[in-house]
C-alpha cells in the first residue's frame, strides 16, 4: 500500500509541474502587454522600463517561469492588473458565494 502510495505521489510530480508550466504559457501567449493597462500614455521610455524590470518582464522566460513558480508555491498569486489589488484577496473574497453555489447544486 505504501509503494502505490509513493507511486502515484511520484507520478503526480510531474503532472503538477506540467500545469504549471501550462498555465505560465497561457498568461505568456495571451495578446496584450500587462504593463500597457499599468501606465498612461505620457509615460517615458525610462519608466516603462522600470515598471517591466519590477515585473520581471525583461528577464528570460524560463527566469519568469521560476520566479513565478516560486511566488506561487508560497501562495503569492500577485497583484491584478485590473484592480491593483491581492489575487489572494479577490479569490478569498468570492470564494464563500461559490462554495454556496457548489454545494447547493450539488
């Protein structure tokens, strides 16, 4: 019981680090520079570049996958480009509404 234990733990390894880098892709191959919503148009070069620097974006993509990956497994989900606020706090925000609606559809 303990090796099919090991086994499927092992296994689930790679699976795990195969949806992570998925799902990194996916916010990399999707349109849209995330810098372009942070910024107004009179902005200097200098600046954007500051900003791309704080985000990480200048560095190579398996660099931003590690820093990522690292923020992630310490449940660090960021900041939303959208509202500026904790992804943490967005998702604990909603999260009592769908566990209501999960479990009453249940």
């Amino acid at each position: 019981m303990k090796k099919l234990l090991l086994r499927r733990l092992a296994s689930s390894i790679p699976l795990l680090i195969g949806i992570t880098f998925l799902s990194f892709a996916l916010m990399v191959l999707s349109p849209g520079d995330p810098t372009a919503m942070l910024v107004n148009p009179q902005i200097s070069m200098e600046d954007l570049s500051q900003i791309r620097s704080n985000l990480n974006l200048d560095k190579p993509l398996y660099a931003q996958y590690w820093i990522w990956l690292k923020a992630m497994l310490q449940g660090n989900l960021g900041y939303s480009f959208a509202t500026g606020q904790p992804v943490l706090e967005s998702i604990l925000e909603r999260l009592p509404a769908t566990l209501i609606l999960s479990i009453s559809s249940l």
